[in-house]
C-alpha cells in the first residue's frame, strides 16, 4: 500500500472518528515513508486525539459533547505551533470529531428547560455548520434563536451560516448585532466564513487578542465598511443605548477600569447611536458631540471614522 493509499486509508477511518485505528494505519505507512511530511502530521493530529477519545466512554452525553467542543479549541491552539498544516488532514479530523459531537447532542433528552434546549440546538446547528451542512445548520441555529433571541453566540453562528451560504447581507446585519448585544459572548475560534475571518485577521494585525479582540472587532468591522448593513433602532433600545453609554463613559474614568475592553466597547455603542441621529435626522451638533467624544478617546479610530 502506497502512501496516498495509506493517507486515504487512515482519513476514511479518522472522518468516523476512529483516531485510534486511522493512527495505526499512519504508523504502518510511516514505517516505509519517514520523510513524508503529511504523514508525520497526521500521526501527531491522531496523537493529539486518542487519548481524550479514549475517555469519551467514561462521560454522559452532553460533557462527551462540550468536552469535544472545548478540545478542538485546544487542538487550533496547538495547530499554531505547527511548522507545516495539511488542509486535508485537518478537514478529516474536522469530520470525525464534529460528526462524534453531534452524535451526543442529538441523544440529549428534549424535555429540558428553553435554555438547555436553545443551547443543545446550537450546539446541533454548529457541528452541523463544522460538517458543511449548512442549511440544516440554519435551522437548527434558528430554532435556538427563536427560543433565546437576541444572544449573542448563536446570532453569531446564524451570521456565520448565512455567510456561508452567500448570503452575505444578511450576514453582516446580524454579525453587528451579536457583537453589540455582548462581544466577549461570541467564540470567534468557531467562525468560519471568510467574511467574519478576514475583519477578525485584520484586527489581529493591529496586535489586539483576547477580550480585547473581541470588543475591536466591531469598531474596525464599521471602520473597513464591513459591517455596513444598519439597522434602525426602537426607541427603547436607544433608551437602553444611551444609558449604557453614560455607564460606561463613568466606568471608564475610574483609574481602575479596564480601559482595553471599555474603550472599543463604548466607541461601538458611539457608532451605534451616530447610525441613529443620521437615520432620525438630527441635528450636527449632537453628532459632532459623539464624535468629539471619540476623538477624545482615540484619535487615530477618529481620523479613519471621519475620513
């Protein structure tokens, strides 16, 4: 059996979720190609694996589930520090391990309260999404929207699916908004549309990470005309809007306040309520007022605003 044999071999039995058998299967060819860089990778792919899988067994359901979940955030991680990534190797991995989460949300019991439910949906909506299903991961991520709308995480993954989809305006409207309701909420690691990927390696340019990251995103996703689809606001939400600003205008002048987070933060709920003087016809002066205020804060967020 040829190399290529081998390869093929061992990613049909990883896309099963089989990490222990496709690793097997490496090793033999490995034994007569020490130089093949792709083999060599996926054996450490498989060695990553086997162990958690290996334990999978010893947990109910939903924590055999979310712990595949949060290992695949782990498994990124350690991809960082890989010198050469082979995309089909990592498709076959991305297969097994999604279709082995599924797995286990779908065996989860209905009768749970709408939280658990949106949560499980989600989740559902989400393998499907990683497995390229994106249609049936639409609706699973709408049906746990509609049971708890207006968060965050799952707006997100609907943007995600509806960029994948082509549907790009939708996409951005709602990408805004997941990010408005609560930035940190959102696993950017699980996004996986060009759209939302390439403003997210932009901001990674500026050398923001963490928290921080999370809350630029929508600054520069306004500022490089991505997030360009607006939406009116109800006047209780500028209610809420003006509130949370003068919050977080307070919060920010304590000397103790995280200033890394809050400032992008409130220079978003800034854009938001500019969005909403334009679209209401106000007068300049309360938008020259807000963007007094973001100069202030930032000069170089205000240049590029203004521009």
């Amino acid at each position: 059996m040829g190399s290529d044999e081998g390869l093929n071999k061992a990613y049909t039995i990883l896309e099963q979720g089989d990490v222990s058998n496709a690793k097997k299967t490496l090793m033999g060819v490995l034994e007569y190609d020490l130089d093949n860089k792709e083999v060599k990778f996926a054996v450490w792919c498989c060695s990553f694996w086997s162990d958690f899988i290996r334990l999978l067994p010893t947990l109910d359901a939903y924590e055999q589930g979310e712990g595949l979940i949060s290992h695949w955030k782990q498994f990124l991680h350690a991809l960082r520090r890989q010198k050469e990534i082979f995309e089909r190797t990592l498709v076959a991995v991305q297969i097994g391990v999604f279709s082995l989460a599924l797995q286990n949300f779908l065996q989860l019991d209905e009768e749970q309260l709408p939280v658990q439910k949106a949560e499980i949906q989600s989740r559902i909506g989400m393998c499907y999404k990683k497995l390229g299903k994106y249609d049936i991961a639409l609706a699973k991520l709408m049906e746990a929207n509609e049971m708890q709308p207006q968060t965050a995480a799952i707006l997100a993954e609907v943007a995600d699916c509806y960029a994948l989809c082509g549907e790009d305006k939708k996409a951005k409207v709602l990408f805004r908004e997941a990010f408005f309701i609560d930035a940190q909420k959102i696993d950017i690691d699980f996004l996986d549309s060009e759209l939302i990927c390439c403003l997210i390696r932009q901001v990674q340019e500026h050398g923001y990470t963490g928290a921080a990251l999370q809350e630029w995103i929508p600054v520069y996703g306004i500022l490089y005309g991505i997030f360009n689809i607006r939406r009116e606001l109800r006047s209780h939400e500028v209610g809420h809007l003006k509130q949370a600003i003068y919050t977080c205008e307070k919060e920010i002048r304590d000397p103790s306040c995280d200033t890394a987070t809050m400032t992008p933060r409130l220079i978003n709920m800034y854009f938001w309520l500019i969005d909403h003087y334009v679209r209401a016809g106000n007068s300049s002066d309360k938008i020259n007022d807000i963007l007094l205020c973001i100069k202030i804060l930032d000069r170089n967020i205000y240049d590029l605003y203004v521009k």
